[in-house]
C-alpha cells in the first residue's frame, strides 16, 4: 500500500480508472441535458469528487491518500464521459 503522495501503484491506478469511468457515463448520462456545457462541468465534478475522496481517505488510519489517485480518476471519469458519448452517437446515428 502507498505511504506517499507521489507513489506509484499501477494496478491500483487502474481500478482507479474504471470505477471513475462508470462513474463519468452514469453522470453523463443523468445530467448531459441539465447543463449547456457538460462533458466539462462533469469532469470538473469528477476531479473533485476524486480529490474530496482522496482527503477523507486521509482520514482513515492506516489509509494514505495519493496525487495520481486523482490523476487516474479524472482520466477515468474523461474516459467514461468520451466512451458514452461515442457509442450512444454511434448507436443513434
């Protein structure tokens, strides 16, 4: 486990990813129509739901936050939100 901001743990980063990229599509999916602009007002909301989750896990004994944690998930909800938008355009095309 990272005891560090700056550690790399390369599976870990990757469950990172997928869990903020389901995340991205059920936002986008639930709000693409509430705002004029919301592939980035999602991936705003992404970033900091990944940070405030990063700061609380700090919080919990024997877990350490880590920066590119937050990295993966905002890559994680950009691709969530990408992926979605490509495939339903495909499918209503």
């Amino acid at each position: 486990m990272p005891k560090s901001w700056f550690s790399l743990g390369w599976e870990d980063k990757i469950y990172h990813i997928i869990e903020y990229s389901l995340l991205g599509v059920l936002a986008y999916r639930s709000y693409y129509r509430s705002f004029k602009r919301p592939f980035l007002i999602i991936s705003i909301g992404g970033l900091c739901f990944g940070i405030f989750d990063e700061i609380y896990q700090s919080m919990i004994p024997g877990r350490f936050p880590n920066a590119f944690d937050v990295i993966a998930d905002a890559i994680g909800v950009i691709l969530g939100l990408k992926a979605y938008h490509f495939f339903n355009k495909k499918i209503n095309d």
